[in-house]
C-alpha cells in the first residue's frame, strides 16, 4: 500500500540542474536511509546516492561533486540536487526506502515509479 512518489525529472540541457523530490504516500517506519537509484536504457540499475537517518552520505563516484542528497526535518521527503549534469545522467531515477510499513510492519524495500531525467542540448 506504501508507494514512494517521485517528482522533478525532466529535460535539461548539458550543464543544468535539476532537483528531484521523492515522498511516501504513507508513513514508512523505523526507515534508516533513503537513496536514489537510476537505469538508463540497457545499462544496469546504479546506485547513485544514500542518505541515513544520522546524516551520512554516500555517492558513487560518477557523481561525486556533482549531486546531492538530503532531506527535510521530518524525514519524510529526500531530495536530489543534480549539477552540473551531463548526457550520461540521461535515465529513469527511482527513489528507494528501507523500513516497515502496515499491515504486516515487515522489513522490506519501498521504491517509486521512477522520474525521467534527459540531458541533452
């Protein structure tokens, strides 16, 4: 019944920014990081970054100094700040939270819809 609602992708030209939001329709509890994934048209699902309930972060490499990742006080929305961002970029973004949710309150993994980002001039 949890689903994670992606926002904020789009069309941006080469050395653009973007900023993707990401809620849960339903509270999702004990969740102890929230991360974004991506997958561009036959290539594999990337991790592109996380972010902890104690504030740490991680990014791969491709977008080191570049993007990120935070989230408002709540905890209830994370966000990525994409800069600077080049046609590699171009992919379906997917939001992902770990945590329990009813009616089971079960440990599993939450993901969204994915948002479309296209770099391209």
């Amino acid at each position: 019944q949890v689903q994670l609602v992606e926002s904020g992708g789009g069309l941006v030209q080469p050395g653009g920014s973007l900023r993707l939001s990401c809620a849960a329709s339903r509270r999702i509890f004990s969740t102890n990081a929230m991360g974004w994934y991506r997958q561009a048209p036959a290539k594999q699902r990337e991790l592109v970054a996380t972010v902890t309930s104690g504030g740490s972060t991680y990014y791969a490499e491709s977008v080191k100094g570049r993007f990120t990742i935070s989230t408002d006080n709540a905890r209830d929305t994370v966000y990525l700040q994409m800069n600077s961002l080049k046609p590699e970029d171009t992919a379906v973004y997917y939001c992902n939270a770990k945590g329990r949710a009813p009616p089971n309150f079960r440990l599993e993994d939450f993901w969204g819809q994915g948002t479309q980002v296209t770099v391209s001039s």
